[in-house]
C-alpha cells in the first residue's frame, strides 16, 4: 500500500480535539491559580484546615464547571467520541485522567508547600536570611517536566509553556514573599491570567470554526 492510514496520529488528534481544543481546560488551569495567587490572605483569615477545604471545594467545582460547559457548548458542535475499548484506547482514557490528576496534584504541591507559610514584615529579612530554595526549585522542575511531557504525549505545544512559566512564577512568588514580604503572589498571578487568556481566545476561535449546527426542518 503506497498510502497507510495513521491511526495513533488520529486518535491523537481526536484528544486534542475533545480535551484542549475549545480552550475549557486551559480556563480551569488558569483559573485555578489566579485563585492560589490570594492563598495568604484566605489562610490568614480562614486558617490552614479550613483554606485547604476551600480550596479543594473550589478546585472541584472548576473541574465540574468545566465538564458541564463542554458539555453544553463543545459537543453539540463536535460531537463525542465513542470507541471501542481496545488496550490503545484505555492508555488514552488512562494518559487523560493522569493528566488530570497531576494538574490537581501540582496546585496542591503549589497550596502545601513550605513557601506559602505567611512570613510576618519585622521577620522577613531575618527568615530569608538562612532560606534556600531548593524545595522551590525542584518543584519548578517538577512542574516544567510533567507538563513537558504531557505536552509531548498529546502534542500540545502550549503545554511546555505553561508547566515551566508555572514553576518559575511559583519560584519567584516566593523568593518575594520571603524577601519582599508580599503577600499577594502576584507572578502566579500574571502566569495564570497568561493561560486563562490564553483559553478565551482559543474558545472564541473554536466557537468561530464549529458554530452549531442547523436543524433542518
């Protein structure tokens, strides 16, 4: 045969179509840290227990709002994809969820760290003084090289931007929280708007490429 059809290449290109093309999964990676980036003010007046059950109330509720909106807005356009369960399609269902569960696991490693312990002013010189960022930097790596590889199973480049812009927004959000005394972790902040604009823009071109469909009556 002169031609063969590629099918690990189709399916591929049918997770980015169901999974990262209308942008909902950038919405919620985004919006997800724009809300990490007020942690200290939260736990100052909620406490540790209870901004972590916030926390975790609201990551679960972005996840949720992103299944519905897809849902109701993505699929009436590009349909949904019904397979058989052959070994190759439960890696991807598998790859999936992996990913899920690591951007979950990632703003937990960003929520339970050491660097979002609140630094009191009078104390900070003192505190970053003898303070390494060792922990800060494995995680940059941490995040960066997920992300990468993620981006590389799924052949999503914008991927690789998000893991490693994350881990050094979280790197440089603390080095000024211990050295500066900020309190609003305003790189996180700026990464997140980065990929929550990032996501309207590619939902705005997905609602233009796949407009409903017209019922013939």
């Amino acid at each position: 045969m002169s031609e063969m059809i590629d099918f690990p290449q189709i399916r591929r290109r049918i997770t980015q179509l169901t999974t990262f093309e209308d942008g909902f999964w950038d919405l919620m990676l985004g919006a997800m840290f724009l809300f990490l980036s007020i942690y200290n003010f939260t736990r100052e007046r909620l406490g540790p227990v209870a901004n972590v059950a916030l926390y975790l109330v609201v990551i679960a509720l972005l996840a949720a709002t992103q299944l519905v909106l897809r849902r109701l807005v993505s699929e009436p356009r590009i349909g949904y994809v019904q397979s058989r369960r052959s070994p190759k399609l439960l890696l991807v269902v598998a790859l999936t969820a992996g990913m899920v569960l690591i951007t979950f696991g990632v703003v937990m490693l960003t929520l339970l760290g050491p660097g979002t312990e609140p630094v009191s002013a009078p104390a900070t010189a003192a505190a970053s003084a003898g303070r390494g960022y060792l922990v800060e930097i494995i995680t940059l790596f941490a995040i960066g090289g997920l992300f990468s590889l993620l981006g590389y199973v799924f052949q999503v480049k914008r991927m690789y931007l998000y893991g490693w812009m994350l881990g050094v927004a979280n790197l440089a959000s603390v080095y000024l929280e211990h050295n500066a005394g900020w309190t609003f972790l305003l790189p996180s902040a700026i990464a997140a708007g980065i990929i929550f604009l990032i996501g309207l823009i590619r939902l705005v071109r997905f609602l233009q490429a796949y407009p409903m469909p017209v019922e013939e009556g």
